[in-house]
C-alpha cells in the first residue's frame, strides 16, 4: 500500500477501501471479524496525512467512527443489515431491515461527505 501512495502525486487525496473495519464497531459478530492489525494501519495514516479517509464494508451496518483523526465510514449490508444488540427484540430481526448503500463524495479541496441510503 505504501508503494501506491508513494508513486500518486502527493496533492491527491487518497480514500482507504477495505472489507474489514478497522474499528470496533459495538457488535459482537463484526468486532469478532475486525482487522487484525490496526496499529499498522494507525502508523500508515500518520506517515500520509493525504489520506482523508477510510471506507470499509462487511459489517452490515452503516456506521461512522474515527481512526488516528480520519473518518472511518462503514458502509451498511447490500443484502440485509444487522440489527445493534440495544434495539427491541422485534427490530433484531436481520432480515427486516432494508439493505442500504453509501455514496462518498471526495470534493477538491479533500473534504469527504457519506450519504447513506436504504434499498427497499
């Protein structure tokens, strides 16, 4: 990863894409399945500040958190979404929830919005 950022021109800024999030996200099914090495991650952030962002996925959920001062942004499941362990008992039901979708824009000057949508 480091040798692609290295060889982009250093005005570009750079969104991160992974399957797994890199962070805890409060849920023991995708906190059981969370990137193993994170501390690398940290240290890959703090050496490009150009990096604006990370974009992550396999949680079915849409979530956003941070991670050495970026977003981290979670997209929600394309098939289904999985319910938080505080909602009702009725809203646990995976399969009830609409799936979702997220849009990012990375505008010019480095700014980075997600909009989040359900797919019903």
């Amino acid at each position: 990863m480091r040798r692609t950022l290295d060889e982009l021109p250093e005005d570009i800024p750079v969104l991160l894409a992974m399957h797994h999030p890199p962070v805890r996200l409060h849920h023991p099914l995708p906190d059981r399945l969370a990137l193993d090495n994170v501390e690398d991650l940290v240290a890959l952030l703090e050496e490009y500040p150009r990096v604006v962002g990370v974009l992550a996925g396999h949680a079915h959920t849409g979530a956003a958190a941070t991670l050495a001062g970026r977003p981290v942004l979670v997209a929600p499941g394309v098939t289904s979404t999985l319910s938080m362990p505080w909602e009702t008992e009725e809203a646990r039901a995976v399969r009830t929830r609409p799936p979702g979708i997220a849009f990012h824009v990375l505008a010019e000057d480095a700014s980075l919005t997600t909009h989040f949508r359900s797919v019903p």
